[in-house]
C-alpha cells in the first residue's frame, strides 16, 4: 500500500484523513463508481465534515491528485541533484524507477489515464504536479555541466525521464514483462551511458 507522508503535507490533517480515505475507494471503485458517503465512511468523518473541505467528487479526485502527485514528486526529487553526472543520473533513474514502480500508484495513474477523456482537466493537473516540474529540476542540472556537451537539455530531460515512466507503464501496466521484458537496472545503465557518451 503506497504510504502517504502526512509529515510534509501542507494540508489540514482532518482534509489530510479524508484524502487518505478517499485514495482506497478510487482504487477500488474507479473514479465514477466511488461514492462521497463511502469515502467518509471509510475516512472516519461524517458526510457533513467531508462536505465542508471537498464541494463534490470533482474537486475531492483533483485534491486528491495533488496530494498523491506531490507525495511522490518529493520521494522521487526531495534529494538535490548535486555530485558527479554518472552517479546522479544512476541514482536519480533508480529513485524513479524505485518510487514510481508502486502498483497502487500505477493504479492510480491508471485511473487519471482512464477518466482523462472526460476530465482532461484531471491529466493536466497530473503532468503539472509531477512531469512538468520534474523536467525543469533535470534540465537544470544538465544546464550546470557542459562538460556532458547536451545541446538540448530539455530534450534530453524529456528522454531521461519518459524513458524510464515509459519502462514503468509498459512493463506493469500492458504486461510487458511478458512480452518485451526490460530489467531496470539494464535500462538505467545504457539510459544514463547514452546521456553522458
């Protein structure tokens, strides 16, 4: 079960309990078949306290996106990228693969995937959270070495990471490992050699 870190979360720790409530129904029932009185069941707070942090289901799933997005944005990029270009690229592949390979976070990523038509609102908000600033942090470390000769650093932070979520989703979620199996650290390996040349 993916854990929530309420330690560095901003929120209220009554919205806090009902986000942690909310997350196994979605997962469970999908985002149109989960039900507002089960969450607050399931979070332990009345329909009218639930209510009074989240107006509807809508805004209660994009609460819900953030928290979850942000928690593993930090797991993943809390640790400054400083240090040799091979050792940071190595570990920085590894923490992705490490933190992102959660199968209720799959499942969650799944459930944004399978609502995005008709909420592409949801999906922008994900790749806001989580994409977005993670290419800018990577770019800017590619930025500080040109001893690495990368002409494009945002190209090159676009590959580095949508390779490796590429790996995740493909052998987990379309059962890859089957079918073109891949092993991480291989991946990693030749990913972060292609980088540095």
């Amino acid at each position: 079960m993916m854990i929530l870190d309420s330690s560095s979360s901003q929120l209220n720790k009554k919205a806090e309990q009902i986000l942690q409530g909310a997350l196994p129904e979605f997962l469970e029932h999908g985002y149109a078949a989960t039900r507002m009185d089960q969450v607050a069941k399931t979070a332990r707070v009345s329909k009218q306290t639930l209510y009074s942090y989240f107006d509807d289901k809508e805004g209660l799933f994009t609460a819900l996106i953030q928290y979850v997005a942000c928690q593993k944005f930090r797991l993943v990029w809390s640790k400054p990228l400083s240090g040799e270009p091979r050792q940071v690229l190595t570990q920085l592949a590894r923490r992705i693969v490490t933190e992102i390979n959660d199968p209720d976070y799959l499942c969650f990523v799944r459930l944004i995937i399978a609502e995005s038509g008709k909420h592409p609102e949801l999906s922008r908000l994900f790749l806001q959270n989580v994409a977005q600033p993670a290419i800018s942090i990577f770019k800017g470390y590619l930025k500080e070495h040109p001893e690495l000769k990368i002409k494009d650093s945002e190209v090159i932070a676009h590959i580095f990471v949508g390779t490796l979520i590429h790996n995740i989703l493909t052998q987990n979620m379309l059962s890859g490992q089957e079918i073109i199996p891949m092993e991480p650290e291989r991946l990693i390996n030749n990913l972060v050699d292609l980088i540095i040349g």
